[in-house]
C-alpha cells in the first residue's frame, strides 16, 4: 500500500488540508490514521498572514491531531535568517500586520521611508495598494536588498484564488528592474533546510502532498522526497517547467480511504 511505503508524511495547508474556514473532506481522518500508524507527519505552508499558534488552532478545531513543533511557515524560517544577518535593521514590508509585527520579533524595525529601508520584504498582502508598492519600488532604487517571504502567485480562497507574492514581485521587476534576490518559502533551500532539521529519516522515506506544481510539488522534488499533487487547492499551473509529482489524487482523504 502507498502508506506503508513512507515513514514520514508532509502535508501543505491551504488548498491542501483546508480551503479558508472550511476543511478539506476527511483531510482530518487522513492525519489522524497516519498518527495512529506512527508516522511523523511536518504541516508546511508560505502562508504568512497568520502564527503558526493561529494554524494550530484552526487545524485543531478541524479535528486534527497535531503539535505546534510540527507546524513550519516561511515566516518562521525567513525570521530565522533575518536574526542572523539584518538584526538591527529597517524593513520595509509588502505584507499584513501580523507579518510586519513577527518581523519586528527578529530584531528588526519596521519604516515606511524609501530612503531608511535597508531590506524589503514581500509576502501575501490583502490590503495591497498603489502607495506600498511605490514605497516598495522606491527603496529598492534607494538599494534595499529585495527578498520574499514566499513566491506564491495566488492564493486560494473559497471562492477561488486571491493575488500572492509572486504577482507583486513581478510586478516590482518590472517596475525597477531589479530582481528578486532570496524567497525563504517553498521551494527555497532555506525551507528545504528546516524540513530537514524536523526530519527523523531520510527524504527518501517521505512523501509531500500539495496543491501547487512550482512550489510543493517543486520542494518535494528538491528535497527527494515522493510527492502527490491534490486537486484541491490552487490550478495546475506549471510555469512551463517539467516538475512532475508521483502521484495525482483527489484529496489527501485518497491516501488512506481504502484502509478505512
């Protein structure tokens, strides 16, 4: 059986395991077999407009059985590598408070000045307009360094999709000519990082279910992990790339339906 050929399981959240407020039918039975089995299960998303606490909270309420240590977000590691490097710093963000204020935790601080900023940061923001993009645009002819949280191009939502980070990073390409420099979300050897950091086996023994060719099923290829694409979530966008999963499903309840 397909399971049984994996020790770990990991699992992208919106489109994925949920769709806004709504779960994705028995998303909840499929993890919480797999837990029953003794599999270690990781909960990856690049969603930023929420804590980590938050999707625990959410994905509790669903009925799912999980821990907050399993639970990995391109904020948590872009917070990582902003601590490191630009601790003491100004940023600019394209992005929702909630984001901007966990960027603060890492030692930074936040203006809105072009000329101040010395990291711009672009992530999902649904409060986009003309004035953040200038500001945006400005800092990086002022020299800013140009990073993203994630590079997602929509997001899904329950009545479709919403513009993400991607669309707004080419936009500012366009815009200034400069090109983005770091993303810290799927597919980025940053996260890939910190998966393997949780990992307790080798890539090999794990299989990464997702909505989105160029960045769940592009990570699981990158991390040489087995991957299945969902139909779920967002369209099949391919980007012109090759990136292929091993399985196509329904939903993630495909997994484990025949054993229930």
């Amino acid at each position: 059986m397909m399971i049984e050929k994996y020790n770990a399981f990991i699992f992208d959240l919106d489109g994925t395991l949920y769709v806004g407020e709504r779960i994705i039918p028995d998303a909840d039975k499929t993890i919480n077999y797999l837990r029953s089995m003794g599999k270690q299960l990781l909960f990856v998303s690049n969603k930023t407009t929420g804590h980590a606490e938050e999707y625990f909270d959410l994905l509790k309420r669903f009925g799912v059985e999980l821990y907050l240590d399993e639970i990995i977000t391109a904020t948590t590691v872009i917070k990582k590598y902003l601590r490191k490097h630009y601790s003491g710093k100004k940023f600019f963000a394209i992005g929702e408070d909630v984001f901007k204020n966990e960027i603060e935790t890492a030692g930074l601080s936040f203006t809105n000045n072009p000329a101040e900023v010395d990291v711009l940061i672009v992530t999902l923001d649904r409060t986009l307009n003309y004035e953040k993009l200038e500001i945006a645009a400005r800092a990086l002819e002022n020299g800013a360094r140009f990073f993203a949280a994630n590079i997602d191009d929509t997001c899904p939502v329950e009545n479709g999709e919403v513009m993400d980070a991607g669309s707004t990073i080419s936009a500012l390409e366009k815009r200034t000519h400069k090109k983005l420099e770091q993303h810290f979300g799927k597919p980025s050897t940053f996260m890939i990082e910190e998966i393997k950091r949780h990992l307790k086996t080798e890539p090999g023994n794990v299989l990464l279910s997702g909505d989105r060719i160029e960045t769940d099923i592009a990570l699981g290829v990158l991390l040489g992990a087995d991957t299945a694409l969902v139909s779920t979530g967002v369209k099949y966008y391919t980007n012109g790339n090759n990136i292929k999963p091993n399985y196509f499903i329904n939903s993630v309840f495909d997994l484990v339906k025949n054993r229930m």
